[in-house]
C-alpha cells in the first residue's frame, strides 16, 4: 500500500485527494494546508486522512511514501526539493517548476536515490489526447507539418505568473506528448500586460523546429468567449481537437495537399484534397484518475508515467524562453 | 462620366468590370489581358466595352480617367507607376505594392499631379466592418486592448508571395480602418514554409504599439476548415467577428475585467463582467460596389476614400516589416 | 422549522435531499426507500436524517410537515393521498398524477385541509425560462403566436409511461407557465413505440387554442443527439431557448411578419421583418434550490408556487388526452 | 436533339433556361411568359431562343418534344395535360399536380402515349440526398424507423397553397425516394393560419405505416431562423442531414438501441450504444442540372427518371390527404 501525503487544499487539492483515496494499492495519509476550515472539509468526508498545517510533517513521517504537491508555483522547487531529500516520490502540479535549472536538480535528487519526480499534465490522460496520440502514432496523420492551439477564456488572472504559466502549460504538455517529446530550437513569444500588475495576460508562442514542423499556442485570460481549440496539421490527414464541445472533441479530415513539380521547373503543382471527416467516439474517463494511478504505478512498478520529468522540463525550458522572448517583443531564443 | 480602364481579367477583374459598369457617373471603357478567352467572356455581356492585350493602351488613351489594376501583385508598382505617369487616377488590388519605398513614390507622384491613388480593401466597405467601426467610434468599446484575427483555410498558395501578402493583408487593412490608422512601433512575425517553394504558408504577425494595444493576425493556406474570426477586445466591450457565419457576424459582448488597488497594497482586485450579448442586424449590400463607387467619388469629388493611400502604406509597411522578421524567426523589427 | 420526509431515492431523490436540506426554515426529517445501500449513502452524508424502508412511516409521523414523493409515476396519486390524509403538504415529482381525476382529487384533499400540494416542474425555476416568462410579460413578444418545443436525446426508455410523460411533460409545464395558464380547446397526438413493450418512444403532441395560438411538441428516446431546442413566436418578437447551449440558452430576434390589405382586395401584402438578436444575460441559479425553497414558502407563508396544483391539473390534462390521441393516430381530442 | 420550351419565368424558371442549355442532346427552343422584361432578359442571355406570351404557341409547335412548367401550382394540371395531349413530354415544378385524382388522369394520358411525364423533385439529385439513399440501399442503416424532417425560415408565404405544399412538398419527396417509395396507410396533419387570408402557415404532418416505420414533417413560413434538418433513424445507425451546413451535411452514427428479454419476462433491457460518427465528403454537383438530364434521358432512352410521375402521385397523395386533416385538427385520414 502506497501512502500518500497531499500538500494545499485549494481549486484542485481536494480533486487530487478523492482520486487518491480512489486508486487500488494506494491510500491518503495525511494532508497540509494552512487553512483550517479547508482541512476540516477534508475530514468530514475521510475521517480517516491525518490533518496538519505545515508540509513538513508529511516530508518527516516516515509511513509516507509520497509527496503530491498542488501549491502555487513558485513553492514547486522548494517543497519537491525537500520532499525528495527526505526518500519520497513527488508529484507536482503543472508546472513542474520555474525554470529548467530548477527541474534538472529535483531530476537528479531523483534518480540518485531511485525516486519517482512526476508532474500533473492532466490532459495526457484524457480520451481525446490519447486519440491524438494514437492517430499519430499509428502512421494514419503522416508526418507532423503543424500544431496550432488556442486557450483563451475570461478570468482568473494569475496575479505573479504570466498567462503562459496558466494556460499555455497545458498545450505544450499535449505537443511533448503527442510529438514524442519533440524539441524545438528556437522559440518566439509574444504579448501584453493589460493591467499595472504588470503579468502578461494575452500571449502566443511559436515554436521553431531543424525540421518542417512548427508549433504556435495562444493563451488569454481576456477573451469574451472559452475556446480550447487544437488543429493538428499531418502530411496525410489533419485533426482538429475542440475540447470546448461536449462529445464530439476529435475530428479526424483526410484533407490535405501536395507538391509536384512537373518537368517545367519553373512551374508548382499543388494539389487540393478534402476527403471524409471522422468523428471517434472518445472513452469516457476521468483524466485526473489516470493520473493517480499513473503516479502509483510509477513507485510500485518502477514505470515511467507519462507526466514524467522529462516532460515536464521540456514544457518549463519552453515556457523559460517564451517569457525571456515575451518580455523582448518576440525576440528569438535559442535553446 | 469617368472613364475607367480594366488591367487584369483573371479571378477578380470580371466582378470589377460588373461593380464599376453599375456605378453612376462611371463607365468601363477598356480591359486589357493577355488572354483572349477572358477578353471574350467580358465581350459577351459588354459587346461596347474596349478589348486589348496591352495594357499600354489603356495608360496611353486620353479618353480613359481611371486605371484599376487587378494583376499580380509584383506588377502592382510598375503598371501604377506607368498609368500616373499618363494622369490616370488608379485603383490597385490589394496589396497596393510590395515595399514602403514603392508606395511612397507612387503616392509622391499622385499627390503631385493632383490624382487618386487607392487601395482594394474590399472588407473596408463590408457591413460587418463598418459596424465594427462605428461601435468603436461611438466609444462603446472602450480603448482598443486587443485585435486577434484568424484567417485560415486550405487551397490557393501563392507560388510567389507569402500567406501574409494574400490573407493578413485583409486583417490588416481592417485593423488600420477600425483603429484609426494606429501605427505600430515593431513587428514580430513567426511562420514557415512546407513546400519546396519555400513561400510561408503558415504565418503568424504579432504588432506593438506605444500603448496598451496589441494585435496579432494568424494566416494559413494549410487549415481543414475555413476560419475567419476576429476578437476585438476593448476596456469596456469585446467584440467577435465571424465571417463565415452566414447572418450574425457580430456579436457584442457586454463583457470585461477591471482592475482596482486596494489600500493593502500588495494585492490586486480582478473583477471580471460577464454580461449581455447584441447581435446587430447588418446592412445586406455588395462590398465591391461600395469600392467602386468610393473610388468614383474620390476622382469627382475629390473625396479621400476609405482605401486610401496611406491605408495601403500602412498595410504594406508592415507587411514588409512582417516578412523581415518572418525568414529570422519573430526577430523584433523596429518601424 | 417545516420538516421534510422524502419519498424515494433513485436518481433524482439525493438532489432534492441536497437541495431541501440547504433551505432556510426547513430540514430533512427523515427519507425513506426500499433500497439499503441508497439509505447508507445519505446516512454517510446526512447523520442526522432518520432512515425507513417503508414510507408509511414518513406519513404516520407527526412531526414531519411535507413529504416530497420522488417515485414512479404509477405511485404517485396513492402515496399522495395517503400523505395529504395524514395531513401533510405534498409535493411530487412530475407528472403530478396519471390522469386529470387523480389530480382533482388530491387537489380536493388538499384545499379541504389547507395543505400545499406542488409539482417539481424545476424548469420554471430556471433562468431561461424565467426570463422568457418577464419578456412575455412586459409585452415586448406581442401575442403568443406559436410555442415549438422539441426535446430529444438517446436513451432511458421508461418501461411503463409512454416519451411524453417522461419528456413533454417539461415543454407543456413550461409552455403552460409562460402562457399564463392558456388551455388547449384540442389535442392530437401522433407517435410510435419502435419496441415490444409497446410504450411509444417517438411521439408529436399538437395543442389548438381558441384564439391565434398554436404549440406542438416533440419527444423521442430515439434521436442520436440530444436537443433541447423551443422556438417561441409572437406578433412581434421571436425567441429561441436552446438549452443545450452552456451560457447563450437564450436568443430573442426582432423579427416577424405583418399582412396588410390594401384597397384591391384580391391583394395580400406581408412585410418580413429581420432584426437584431439579443442575448440576454441570464443568472445562474440551481433551479431544484428554487423548487425547495417555493414549497417550503407555500407551507410557512401560504403562498401559491409556481408548479402549483393547477399548472400539474393543466399539464396532466393535456398528457392524458394526448396519450389517449396516441394510440388512435392523431384522432383530435376535445378538452 | 431533344427540342425543350418552358413556361413561366418567375423565380426559378431562368434556372431552368440555364440548366436545359447546358445538357448534352438538348436545347431550348422557346420560352413563354406574360412578362415582357422576363422574356428580354433571357433574350440577352441567349438570343437565339424563341419568346412567346402565350404557352399555348409552345404547345403548338410541332419542332418542341418537350415541355417543362415553372408556373404557379394551381396552372399545373391544365397545362401539362394541355401540352401532353399535344404529344410533348412534360417536366412540372414541384408539386405535380392538386391532387391525386389530377395526377392519375396525367399519368394515364402520358402513359397512352409514351411521353414522360416528370416532376421536379429537385433534392433528389443533391450529393446528400443520394448519399443517404445510398446508405440505406446498402443496408449500412438497418430498417427504417423514422423520418424526422424540419424545413422552417422566415418569409414568402404563398398566398394560395398552404406551406405543406410550399415545404413538406421537399421532405415527401425526399422519404418517397429514400424509402424506395413506402406509401403510409394514414395521415394526421396539424397546424395554423396567422393570417386573414386563412393559409396554413405552421403546419405537422405525421404518416402511419404498416410496420414499423413512422415519418413527421414540421413546416413554416415563421421561424426566425432558417432550418433544414432531417433526422433519420434506423435499426443499425442513424443520419443527420443539416442542409443549411456549408459543407457538413451528412452525418451518420453508429449510435442505436436494442431490447432484448431475459427470461424473467417482466423485464426489459435496453441496451444503449454510442459510437463513431462519420461526415462523408459529397460531390459538388448542381441538382437542377440532375433533373434536367434525367428529364432528357427519360425522353431520348426511355429511362424512368428519379423524379417520375409515380413519385409526385405519392407526394401529392400525401399533401391531399394532409391538408384535409390539417383544417380538421388532426383528424386522422386513411390512405
């Protein structure tokens, strides 16, 4: 039985702690949070789960064997640092830290003592993006030309971390994932702060690649309308992903186009194809369960989950350098 | 009566022809095209229209007051050039030319001799832009916070200009119109190329300005669906634009945040306002008329139009910036 | 303090536990259910709330004021009457009763004693429809010209009752609530049951006025995507409630139609008119919060709710011509 | 080479003009209508076509084989049997004829004599309409179950016919030719006049089968929104055909329910299935150039075309047998 210790009890914490209690071969031992009332809400519903106010009564106790951190961002490096240092597995909320010096340390306390560091990129357990994912993985989308994604809604301004952070996280989790962990070479971001606080709240990143592929991802807490809308350009096929619409996220088009260049070399042929759209019926799961389970199985199996930490220190180096380039007007960084 | 000279028959000179035949005050005099066949179709519905393969002809006609250039686009300086040179005013398809440096000249050269020299921004004189356009004049949007358009769709590469030339050149016109005229202070822009041509077919512009509005434009010819969206956001409305809907193009949203300092000053307030949606009824008129009939007036009345010059050099300006920073990767350009 | 005794814990039974235990003046007394694991799950939420097998117990009690019924349809006029007989207020779930004389006769019990008898018609507890009701209201529709309603989705066949006492049921409460009460001088109903058990899956209801009114409904199991779509035309506006929308559920169009005659009487003249759309902003409210609150209102401050007695009467009345209608192929019934 | 005339000049008659030339084997011959600038118009178009006022001049010209009627319904049977008995094959716009007593006497007359008679059931020829007649032929549906089909807009009500004969007319056609011309055993048709002139314009039929099939059609001049959208479900899968869908039209689920019966015979068990859904491609054909050309081949190959006469006696059997139910409530007609 794997116990876990769960550190903050806000939006998402008590998610995480159902889905914990949820998963054969683990239990929740104990929880932390600063806010009393936020605990006791924990207990009327599992009597069982420890209480306590400060993380480090769960990185002390020895019956606990993992760490599961939904904190805000900036305590990432910290509370992981100091749970892995004291021989627990860690899982944090996205994003795994702040910067890609940070992640590369908590990967190497990791692996020196054999522990498993995961982050929560929540939308690789979802039915669509496992669709996605097999869609390219099987060959059928061809090579992969382009990746659009848009996220944008109204609210919940992030008051220390730019948009980004908030929201582009999530589409770079997706594209490391469904790419198989494609690095790019360079990066491009744009955007505005709207208010004195000073935090981008409407910004695009591109994404350059030594190939033909290209990434660009829009992120805004300012839209009018919610839109998380996601087109997949390959060789062979395109997909669009709307994760707005109720059930029909996935849709596949044997559309596309080529390039032949007939004998006249000063001449392109390009031609046009728009075939049939196919609409697969997606499993209905819940992502965040998938996870806890991805986590667990991660200690008890030794598996590699799919959040691993290698994804996530692909996302943080990006989201590094689009800040960088976002606060340089779109200034090409290198990575 | 004006007399207007047609250079051009390919895929848009014929609706030329039929807009400026029913403009009052105006009559198509001549068209000029290589192709025969073309000559021919316009022969049949106007038997007493002019035919010729050389647009010469046109510019060295002195019955013909008027020159409308509907040729590629790396022709549009040249034949502009030519028909000032012999005092016609002249209307040119979009874009107007291909750098700052040529329009300038050929604005310098109509100022000189007192002619009209505009602009094709077709979308200009369409209902749904003039409504923008009045909602933002009246003040009920607020100051302009963002323009974030998407024109994307698949077909029709441009064996020699890029996405940018062919659609973002739309979006552009359009931000120059609603906003006034507003220059931005630098360009990045972001994109690639998937044929061997090695002509972008996917971009991305990004715009900065000297104050809290920002733009973006994204352009495809390699997109499943047919999108054209824009999101105007302001401080005291939103506005989405969709262009493919057939009869609610737009829609106002009483929608917004809003940003206070408490005493305490180390947090902030966020207030977000979801509030009603307005869906103005537009006028049904044919916008290519109204281009006609502007471009009329402004000979005979001396009127300045809505395509005007400067509306053309702003485009074309920062299309040039666009395309500079598009081969470097989002490299900031100053302009 | 009203005490209640609910009656029923299927699927909607722990929502109105929920519900009535969250409103000011009133406190779930005891519930009652032949199913043991149903009564745990509320014991494990609700301590303090008294279990029974056998409802009898409920209405014998002397200290519980209301009983709430959440049974099957067939079950409702007995367990009614036996609660108004030991005196308590009653409300159940929709439909009030199978036929029009069941429904009179509780109503009888009920006025007799000073009890409240209600229905849960919860969609008059919900924005949209609230809404709809206030526009009607002000006059700004004009004239109730026709109410189409069409509410269809894929599954749960009901194994006794027929799709319009499972589906119409809603349409009709609601279009009897925005009517003010309007009763139908006929019905014809059409339909088919597509399986052995002969109860009708598909079916059509048609409502004549005696005056310019006109409202149809159609209900199936059957349909591959779930609708939820009524159309409301007066002489001068036309609404549109479509409440599988997540936020727009409602558009109101200022459009219609008028017929004039002018002087050469063998002459129609109708003038179309098409108008802006409005989209109003509608609360978000939990509608069975609104239902708890109107029954136990009706019980300490003697007030008529909104699924009173009458509109059940109305609705009832309706349901049983038409089934009546149903099985004779659209024969018009007179009521 | 089939030598064509056609009568009435209204809104669809040029259509037809344009559709005819266009045929291989066929020509225009002659036109006829009372309106001077009508017949000036298609004179500008093709010159060399023969103008009349007066149909019968059509009639009465030995060198016509053809006859094709764009006139208003109530001119249908005169003409056609007018042009028949002057041995010309004869096209009319839908519907055929009045009644069914109209239609046999046509039939039989064109049956004596060898000449085609054909009604303009223009859908049929639609790359929707025949793709799901081609699903259904497959067998890829299963059997029928139902036809459910909404055709409403805002606008032209016919001041003679009701909007059954103005609209169902298409859905009749379209279940007539996708059912390999089911015929019902009875109809229930309802619905209202808004207007002094007394025409129906709301109006619901439903036709009962002998199995287990069932159709309903919803038809109005007074929905503020336009909508086309047939339903059709069957025992494999189920279609969606939205014509007002740029491109989407079709949609085919593989969605279902199935009841079986377990031993305990008091029970039933549905069982529910959601699948895929597929969006095939259709071709991009013109339906009215179909029509003309199974007009000209039904002459010169003796071909039965899709639009035959057996079709338009089904389809005005029906509206017969509609409209008479729909001034009596619903009252059920057996046919």
């Amino acid at each position: 039985m794997i116990k876990v210790g769960i550190v903050g009890l806000g939006y998402w914490g008590p998610n995480l702690v159902r889905n914990f209690q949820s998963v054969n071969g683990a239990e929740v031992h104990s929880v932390a949070d600063f806010d009393n009332n936020r605990l006791q809400k924990i207990h009327q519903l599992y009597p069982k789960i420890n209480l306590c106010n400060d993380a480090n009564e769960i990185f002390e106790n020895p019956e606990i064997d993992a760490v599961v951190l939904a904190t805000p961002i900036n305590t990432h490096y910290d509370l992981a640092k100091k749970a892995l240092l004291k021989n627990k597995s860690v899982m944090v909320e996205k994003p795994l830290a702040t910067s890609r010096a940070e992640v590369l340390e908590l990967m190497e306390i990791a692996d020196a003592r054999g522990l498993s560091l995961m982050v929560d990129h929540t939308f690789l357990y979802t039915g669509a993006v496992q669709k996605i994912k097999s869609v390219i993985d099987s060959g059928e989308l061809g090579n992969l030309q382009y990746f659009d994604s848009t996220r944008i809604n109204l609210g919940l301004f992030n008051p220390n971390w730019s948009v980004i952070w908030d929201l582009a996280v999530h589409d770079l989790s997706i594209f490391d994932y469904i790419s198989g962990g494609k690095k790019p070479v360079a990066v491009s971001a744009t955007g505005i702060a709207h208010t004195k606080m000073g935090i981008e709240n409407l910004a695009y990143i591109s994404l350059f690649f030594d190939d033909d592929t290209f990434a660009h991802i829009t992120s805004s807490w300012i839209s009018p309308v919610k839109i998380r809308k996601t087109l997949i350009g390959g060789t062979k096929k395109m997909i669009i992903y709307d994760d707005v619409e109720p059930t029909e996220k996935i849709k596949i088009y044997d559309s596309g186009f080529s390039v032949s260049t007939p004998e006249d070399m000063h001449k392109w042929l390009i031609d046009y194809r728009f075939g049939d759209i196919y609409i697969p019926k997606l499993p209905q799961i819940e992502a965040l369960k998938g996870v806890a389970e991805d986590f667990i199985r991660s200690i008890s199996e030794k598996t590699t989950p799919l959040g691993n930490a290698n994804s996530g220190l692909n996302v943080v180096t990006i989201l590094e350098a689009a800040q960088k380039s976002l606060v340089n007007r779109g200034e090409t960084i290198i990575i």
